[in-house]
C-alpha cells in the first residue's frame, strides 16, 4: 500500500508561512517514518511588478506584527519593505525549485533560508544575487544556482508548483492536503498550532 502524503501549500514570502515554520518542521521528524511530506510552491504574488504602497507595506506590516504576537517568530521591522520594494514572490519560489533540482534533500532547507532571510535578516529575497548568496550557504555552487534559476526549465517547473496549488483548490497559505492512494483530504488552512495540526493528521489517519 502507498504510503501517505502530506502536501504542503506554501510560500517562502507568505508571513503565516514564516510563523508556521517550526510547526512543519516538527511534523517532518514526527512523521518521516510514516509519511512523506512534499513541498508546493503556492505562488502568492508572483509576477508583481508596481512598487509597494505605503498603505500596503501597512497592511502587511500589520499582518507581520499578527504572526509575531501569535507565533513568537522573529521578524525584523526596521528597514523592512523599503520604499520602491517590489513584493514579487516568483523569484523565492524558483529558488526553491532550483535548489530543488540540485540536489532534492535541499527544498525544505532552501525555503527556511529564504524565510530566516526575509522575515528575520530584513534581505531582499527578490533579488538573484541574495538568492545565489543562501544557495552557497547551504553547500550549492553560486554560480550554477544562478544558471541553473535563469533556465526555461525551472521557470516552467515553478509555474507548474503555482498550477497544483490552485488546482488543488489553495486559496490562501500554508495549507496541508493529506493524500492516502487518490483520495486527497484537507488538513488545514492558515496557521495552527503543532497540537491541532497533529490531531487532524491522526484522526485521517485512523479514518
């Protein structure tokens, strides 16, 4: 019998994402026996290309505050968004993919990076360069990182993550879709705590 799937719906620039992050790192070890968990790139605001407002860096700054307050996460407010900030998400999610195709054991590893960047460092996670720069961090050659980002392939690839997200019905991140044989069952959406989140995977399971 196939074992379980656990389809994870995120994005690396998505705050609730950032605040959810130790949750899902906890389910890896809890369940990497007893099932697989597999990374989707949800694609929140890929494709952006007018600068912020200063009502919506705001907005999403309120938000930031939310997912501190809730999470204990730690997130750098000074310097953050800067004016002119274009909050354009496809380049973290490519970098995910990319780090992905280079060595697969990566993605969870790379979209941390990514996170800890942007949410508690204050970097420009837009940008190849500071993309290229967490890539070396993590082992991968910078320079074939950069080649590897700038191909059709992975272009076509992320597009790809962006289509299963919206196919599967995910409106908003994180989501978790538990998959047992064809059957796909909904685990949660927005952010949780690690006691519940656990407790609707269980209950599925015994189902």
């Amino acid at each position: 019998m196939t074992p379980p799937l656990l389809w994870y719906f995120a994005d690396p620039m998505c705050s609730w994402c950032w605040g959810f992050s130790p949750v899902i790192e906890s389910l890896r070890d809890d369940y990497r026996e007893r099932m697989k968990i597999a990374l989707v790139l949800g694609g929140l605001r890929p494709g952006t290309t007018a600068p912020m407002t200063a009502a919506d860096r705001e907005e999403i700054l309120h938000h930031w505050r939310q997912v501190h307050e809730r999470t204990g996460q730690p997130l750098c407010f000074e310097h953050a968004l800067p004016e002119g900030f274009i909050y354009d998400t496809e380049p973290a999610s490519r970098a995910v993919v990319t780090a992905g195709i280079l060595d697969p054991a990566l993605i969870f590893a790379m979209f941390k990076a990514i996170q800890t960047a942007f949410y508690a460092g204050g970097h420009d996670v837009t940008r190849p360069g500071v993309l290229a720069e967490l890539a070396a961090g993590l082992g991968m050659d910078a320079q074939e990182f950069l080649r590897t980002f700038d191909s059709d392939e992975v272009r076509a690839v992320t597009r790809a993550h962006f289509r299963q997200a919206r196919q599967a019905g995910v409106r908003g991140f994180p989501a978790l879709i538990l998959q047992q044989g064809t059957q796909l069952h909904p685990i949660g959406n927005g952010w949780q705590p690690l006691d519940a989140v656990r407790a609707a995977i269980e209950a599925r399971l015994a189902a």
